[in-house]
C-alpha cells in the first residue's frame, strides 16, 4: 500500500489574451503562488472519503462497479476518476484524504481547475500503477475531468498553466502548442472583489457575439483568419457594435504579441510589460464591457499606489483583479483593500505536483 501523498496545483492569473483562447488565439498566463493542496492515503475498503473543511463539506462515495454516477451538476471529484478509469487506471483500494485551498473560490482565479489538476495528479499516484502523470497528461485530464464530461464550453488555459506553472504561452490555433517564457516577473496582488461572477452575462455579451462575428466573415471572405494582418473590410458585412467588438479583439491579439516579445528578454521593461497589461484591461472594461465598478476602482486604487499596471482576471463580471506591483506591493494591497477588495501579494510559482 503506497504511503502517505500531497498534491499540490496553484492558481493562475491570465496576464495577457483574456477572452482569445475560445478564438483560437493565444494567451499568456501565469501560475501564482495560491494553491490547492490535498493530503491522502489509501485505505484498504474501496471508497473515496475527503474532508473539505475550507467549505465545510464533506465528500464520499464508492469506488466499486464501472464509471460512477454523477449526482451534482459539477461533480468533479468523480468525474477525476472516472476520467482515469477511462484511461486504463485502476484502483484495488479506497482513498482518505483532506482538501485545503488558497484560492478564491469561484473568482476568476482557477479554483476549480487547481482543485482538479491536484486531484487526478493525487488520484494517478494513489492508483494501482502508482503513476506520476507528466504536467500535459495531467492538464489534459483535468480538462476533460472539468469541461468534456460534463459538455461544458471552457478552454484549456487554466489547466495548462495549473499544470505547467510558470509563465506560458499558450496557442490554441491548432490543438495545444506550449512554450515556457522566462520567470523574470516581479510581484503581483491579486485583489478579490467579493462580487459573485456573472459568467453567463459575460458569454452572452462577448463569447457568443464574437462567434457569430467569425462566422459572418468567414461566409464572405473564404480565407477569413483573426491572425491575418491585413485589413479586413468589416465595415461592410458588419454592425457598428460588431466592429467595435471585432477592432476590440484584434487589439487585445496584438497587445499579446508585444507583451510576448517583452517577456522573452532577459532584463524585461517591468514598467512596460505592466503599461500592456493596463491597456489590455482597458480595452476589456471600455470596449468588452467585462468589468464591473468595483473592479475598476480597485484597479484605480491599486495604481495610485504605484501599481505598474493592472486588469481584471478571468472571464468577468466580478471575481478577482491584480496589480503588477514589483515595487511596494504591500502598499498597493492595502489600496486594494481600502477599495473594498481582499489582497493577495502573489508571486509566479512552480506547477502542478505529487510528494
């Protein structure tokens, strides 16, 4: 019987590309210093039991028969296994453990997919074969753990960067293309704005309208490509918001490529890189409209007190911001703060894994 695992995954920050990934465009994302750790063992009866005290809850079921049941609309914790048994794992015992959590939850901030990529890394290594699944099988995995089995609309990123850690780039143009960028980041601030997200609101304003766009021009213009750099006569096949929302888009690919070049280099402008990540969130309050009040004047707070740049994180409409604060980040979480948002001073941190 194996003894004792701890898996561990952290939370992420989507630094530059927010709402591009779903458009087979590249994102630049972050994996911070916030994670989901579980502790587990086996046990000889075939059940799975873990404490969940962050959210006081408790979790259990059986590991015997085939694929199990779902029983809840999001029912990861089974879903992680059923994955696995898929895959050709087995398990001749039971597993006991506790879940304890950094992240905020539902925010923005990966909670869930952190809390899956640890959990099938934990699941792998707590398995018949005992196995210490690579960083792209465990992101894969947890994809179709969070998203396919339950024929949800998400995208790969948060499970890639939980997995990876580090800073990646991420292109989705043709399945998953990785490369890791250099860790030469300084220190962020993560602020939660303790409102409840509105992802439903935001994929009606942006994800659903953005596609009809595509598939407009791609009806009149055959060889129609986002990535194209030539110019794309728009005007004529589309409303006035819908261009807005288009130039909007293409704006956010090209503040991607230059923070890519930025961040390649060895002795980054950390002033610079934190002016793209204002624009970029610029263009997603102004023009996406994803942002919500609160967030922006957190995002206000947070330069007043010498925040490099700042944007919101995630898909909108509430969760969590952060502030690119390699000078006096204490200051800017108390601003934060003062703006009615809990802080986080983060940094860049290692991916996803098992002890």
């Amino acid at each position: 019987m194996a003894e004792k695992i701890v898996a561990s995954a952290p939370g992420r920050i989507c630094l530059f590309g927010e709402h591009q990934d779903y458009l087979n465009l590249p994102v630049i994302a972050a994996a911070i210093s916030l994670r989901i750790n579980i502790s587990a063992r086996q046990i000889p009866r075939r059940v799975v039991q873990l404490d969940l005290p962050d959210i006081n809850s408790y979790e259990k079921f059986d590991l015997t028969g085939n694929l199990l049941p779902y029983e809840e609309e999001r029912d990861y914790f089974k879903s992680s296994v059923n994955v696995l048994l898929k895959n050709n794992f087995t398990f001749s015992n039971g597993i006991s453990g506790i879940v304890k959590g950094e992240i905020p939850i539902n925010s923005g901030a990966s909670s869930s997919s952190a809390l899956i990529v640890a959990w099938i890394k934990g699941l792998a290594a707590l398995s018949d074969s005992q196995k210490i699944l690579s960083p792209i099988e465990t992101a894969e995995f947890a994809y179709s753990a969070e998203v396919a089995e339950f024929n949800e609309p998400g995208g790969k990123m948060d499970h890639y960067t939980s997995s990876l850690g580090g800073v990646v780039f991420l292109d989705f143009s043709h399945g998953v293309s990785v490369e890791r960028l250099p860790n030469n980041l300084k220190t962020f601030v993560l602020g939660n704005s303790l409102e409840q997200k509105d992802t439903l609101g935001v994929l009606k304003s942006v994800k659903f309208p953005m596609l009809e766009i595509i598939d407009i021009l791609k009806k009149k213009i055959p060889d129609f490509d986002l990535k194209n750099k030539r110019e794309i006569p728009a005007e004529k096949f589309l409303t006035p918001s819908q261009v807005k929302l288009l130039q909007a888009t293409l704006t956010n690919y090209d503040i991607t490529l230059t923070a890519l070049s930025l961040l390649k280099e060895k002795n980054p402008d950390h002033r610079g890189i934190g002016e793209l990540i204002l624009k970029h969130h610029e263009i997603l309050s102004e023009d996406l409209k994803i942002s919500t009040k609160k967030i922006d004047t957190m995002i206000d707070a947070a330069l007043d007190a010498g925040a490099f740049g700042a944007k919101i994180n995630g898909s909108g409409g509430g969760g969590t911001m952060f502030a690119y604060a390699p000078e006096k980040p204490e200051r800017v979480a108390e601003n934060i703060e003062k703006a009615g948002g809990k802080a986080f001073i983060v940094n860049v941190d290692k991916g996803a894994f098992v002890v």
